[in-house]
C-alpha cells in the first residue's frame, strides 16, 4: 500500500492540501460563528445603535431576533461539542 501512495503522491497530495486548507478555514469559521463573546457584544452594539436612534425599531427587532436565534445555536453547539484538549 505504501507503494501505491507513493506513486498516487503528485496526484493526491495537492488534493490532500486543499482539504486541509478548507477544513482549518471551516474550523476558523465555525469558531467566530459560535464565538458567545462575540454574539454579545454584536448585541450590545445594536442596542447602543438603537438607543442612539441610528436603527428603527423594525430593524432592531430583526436583528435582534437573529442574533438571539444565533446565540441559543452557539449554547447548543457549545454543549453538544466536545471541548478542545478533552479526549
């Protein structure tokens, strides 16, 4: 089998690259997604621009519900998910 992929290595490293590449930038993403420091401070923002009359009340609600949607996703997913360092 070693030989195999030896011989298939101009081939299937590149291929091998791109799919470290996509799923540390995946991992990335998921991270700043599911980051609860950062959903509520995105929230706290928003208030700041509602209270200062820079978003209407429509606007605020929308967002405001997005957000919380996101931020029960991001409890969820921290739960469900094993914690880094933990095997």
């Amino acid at each position: 089998m070693g030989l195999f992929k030896l011989l298939t290595f101009p081939v299937s490293g590149p291929v091998l690259g791109g799919k470290w590449v996509l799923d540390t930038i995946l991992d990335q993403a998921r991270r700043q997604h599911y980051d609860l420091a950062a959903i509520r401070e995105q929230m706290a923002e928003l208030e700041t621009q509602y209270q200062s009359g820079l978003v209407s009340d429509e606007e605020f609600d929308r967002r405001e519900e997005a957000l919380l949607e996101r931020l029960l996703e991001a409890r969820e997913y921290h739960q469900s998910s094993p914690r880094e360092g933990q095997a």
